[in-house]
C-alpha cells in the first residue's frame, strides 16, 4: 500500500507539473468563450452592444430570398436567441446600430435581385420595418446619430455615393457621387465632421466639416477598415494591419507603432473599440503558435498609442481572426469571429506583450541572456539575450514561488541579438525570474536571471 500510495502520488505530482507548464499563455478566466445560435452555417456581419448586458447581431445574405437574422442578448452575450427572421423585403443587412433599448436601425442588400433596404425598431428590436430608400443602389455602411439623421454609402458606380436625410428617411439628398470611386465606409463623428472611404483602384479618404455638404480629399491611395475620434481632433483609423493617428483633425496622420515580428501574422486590423482619448482597443492579425497553429489576437494602447501591445485572449478556444470588438466600459469587452466571440467582465487580461525586435545580426560568440533594464521597473522592463545560431528561444516568466507567468516568447529565431519588452501592469510587486531555453538539435542552453518590480 505504501507503494502504492508513492506511486500515485508522484503521478500525481507529475501531472500537476505537467499541466503547470502547458497552461495557457494567459489565464483563461480572463476571457471565456460564446457562442452564436445555430443558423444553418451562416455567418453575422455587424454586432452591437449598448450596454453591458445587452447586444443584437445580425446576418448579411447568402443567396437570392435568403432568411437573413437578428439576434439579441440581455446577459452579456452569454445567451442569444433569434429575435426576428427577415424574408423578401427584409434582405440581407449588413449593419445594426441602437440608439437606445428601443430604437434602432438596420442597412443591408441583396446582390442578387439588387433589393435594398433600411429598416428601423423602435420595440428593442421584436420588429422592424422599412423606410423609404434614397436608391436602388446597395449600400454597404450608415451613420446614425439620432432618429432623422441618416447618412447611407453606396459604391455602386451608377447609382451609388453619400445619401443623408434629416427627416428619418422621409427625404433623401445625395450629397456626393463619384462613380467609380463612391464610398462603402462612413463615419460620422458628429453633425459636422465625419469620413468616408472608397477602396478602389485609387483609393481615397475624403472629410467633411458641414454635414456632408463638401467631401474634401483627405489621404489619398488609403482606404480605412475602421474610423473612430475620441474629440474633433484626435482620432485614429486602421487600413490593412496599419493604424494611423491624428492630432489635428485629419490634416496629419501618423503611423502608429503596432507590434510586428516573425511571429505575428499581418492579416489586417479590422475594428476598434475606443474607451478614452488614451485607451483604444483593436481586433485583428493573429500570431503563429507551436504544432503550426494561428491563434487570433486584440491590440491595446493606454497612452494614446505612444505604445501599442497585445494578448492572445483565447488560447484554450483557438480562433483565427477577431473581426469585431466593442467595449462598454473598461471592463466589459467583447471580441468576435462571424461565427464566435469571447468576452471580458476584468478588461481583458493583466499581461501584454509587445513585439521582439532584433537589434543585431553580427553573430555573437555564444548564447546569452542579459541583465534586464531597467532593474527595478515599473511595469515595463526590456529583456535581451544573444543566440549563437540559427534555433528556437523560450523566454518565460516565473514569480518568487516558481510558478509559471507568462511564456513571453516561443519562436525560432537566426543568430543574434534580439530583445523583448515585458509590460506587468497586472502583476503586484515583488521578485520574478526570466528563464531563457534555446534548442538547437540535441544541444539545449537555459539561464535565468532574477528582476523587481516596484509600483
């Protein structure tokens, strides 16, 4: 029995290290994953939430007369349930915005018998119908700002370009056509000021300061993904893995800092979710992960976008690509594939990452990790170490009782000098250990330092 019990006890012991060293990068608890109601495969294109608790979706169309969806939560997107089936007039919809619980509206279009439609709630979304269409043009985005005033885009080179009404869709004006070059992206920032964006062969991102009257040239050969203003004058977009800001209202943008590498996957950021002039979120790319998998990325900055970092939030779930991301408050935050998504109650996880950065490529004389600087940090600190050939480097995060923080990195990498920052914003203060672990063939190099953290 005594052996036994030995026995059992180291299994035991062993699957308890085991399990401590292949949990996930971040704590999972941190972001759990929900699930959209079965639709026969079908896929939403916009999401919405008002509040913490309550959301809508819906789905664009697949084939001519298609039954096209909404779907609504009232608990944080745990649940869904299919609040309304639209068929025939109710075509496909490829926006929802709510201005309150009761009213809001839905854009959309059928390719296929070129129907096009507006519809509008004003019971939370148990029904909806129609009001009048400015063209028989699809459109592809709207703006919202309150129950008359409406801005629709279509890019369609006929009958296409910017459409605005200030009487809930009574009259239409059209305030701008460009044929081939109209619009399929709006954003209207207030009454004034807003955006708009064409994606063809010479793409453009044009500004109006009265209300849609004038679009002026604003970046010229860009086109943006996703357009949002914290005031008049900063705001930032992305287009392609790219985010841009300004200071200035548009006159100058900047290209942001976001983290790259050999790592990370640049497969376009597609939405961003502002919580404050310093706090923007976005989804998308994704970073490469070991056994060949991908795994979906968020984005975060806190100052502006001085510093860009980001988390792989799902790495119990595996999605691939995040395409929309909406936060409520800074806690409450949600990020979803077109089938899938996760959400937050905590903001997200307390561990970011920011990209490696190779500042050598003169081969050093052996392998090597470095002294962290600065030492003590407060939450930032930079790691450097030196590879002597072409292998794969782990660096992993460790607190005073050993246990497993953060692996900061896991790649393979050519010889030279590489170094990585290590942000611990979430952690409280004390001692931790960096651990360095190199693996080329059968020879295997580890070293680990000690570093503080002093808030």
């Amino acid at each position: 029995m005594n052996n036994l019990f030995k026995i059992l006890l180291t299994f035991f012991a062993f699957c308890l290290f085991t399990f401590a060293f292949i949990m996930p990068l971040n704590p999972v608890d941190n972001w759990y994953q929900q699930f959209l109601p079965n639709l026969n495969g079908r896929s939403i294109s916009d999401i919405f939430f008002l509040d913490s608790l309550t959301g809508w979706a819906v789905t664009p169309f697949r084939f001519q007369n298609d039954t096209t969806f909404v779907m609504k939560t009232t608990n944080s997107g745990d649940n869904w349930f299919i609040q309304f089936a639209g068929y025939g007039q109710f075509v496909g919809r490829n926006k929802i915005i709510f201005l309150n619980n009761n009213t809001g509206f839905t854009c959309g279009n059928d390719h296929f018998t070129g129907s096009t439609k507006i519809t509008k709630t004003t019971d939370s979304g148990n029904s909806w119908f129609s009001i009048s269409d400015p063209t028989t043009a699809t459109y592809e985005d709207m703006a919202v700002l309150n129950e008359n005033t409406i801005w629709l885009v279509s890019s369609s080179s006929l009958t296409g370009g910017v459409f605005f009404t200030s009487t809930g869709g009574a009259n239409w004006v059209q305030q701008y056509s460009a044929g081939s070059q109209n619009p399929e992206k709006i954003y209207m920032f207030n009454e004034r000021i807003g955006f708009i964006s064409d994606n063809s062969g010479s793409s453009s991102i044009r500004k109006t300061t009265n209300g849609g009257l004038n679009w002026n040239l604003n970046v010229s050969g860009q086109w943006y993904f996703d357009i949002t203003f914290a005031d008049s004058l900063t705001g930032w977009y992305s287009a392609a893995s790219n985010i841009y800001k300004t200071t200035n209202g548009g006159n100058n943008w900047v290209l942001q800092n976001v983290p790259s590498g050999p790592d990370l996957l640049n497969l376009g950021i597609n939405e961003l979710a502002l919580l404050n002039k310093d706090t923007l979120w976005a989804a998308g790319n994704a970073v490469f992960y070991p056994n060949s998998q991908v795994r979906a990325i968020l984005l975060r900055t806190t100052n502006g976008g001085v510093n860009w970092q980001y988390q792989v939030p799902d790495t119990a779930i595996n999605n691939f690509l995040y395409y929309f991301i909406q936060f409520s408050d800074k806690n409450h935050g949600w990020a979803y594939t077109t089938l899938r998504g996760i959400h937050t109650t905590t903001g997200g996880d307390p561990i970011w990452i920011t990209a490696l950065e190779q500042t050598s490529t003169e081969v050093p004389k052996g392998f090597k990790l470095f002294q962290n600087y600065p030492n003590p940090f407060n939450p930032n600190t930079k790691i450097k170490f030196q590879l002597l050939k072409h292998s794969n480097a782990e660096i992993t995060i460790y607190d005073i009782t050993g246990r497993r923080i953060q692996k900061l990195l896991n790649d393979e990498l050519i010889a030279g000098e590489y170094e990585i920052d290590f942000n611990a914003a979430g952690l409280s203060s004390g001692t931790y250990f960096y651990k360095l672990t190199v693996t080329t063939g059968k020879e295997v190099f580890t070293q680990t330092k000690k570093m503080l953290m002093i808030k």
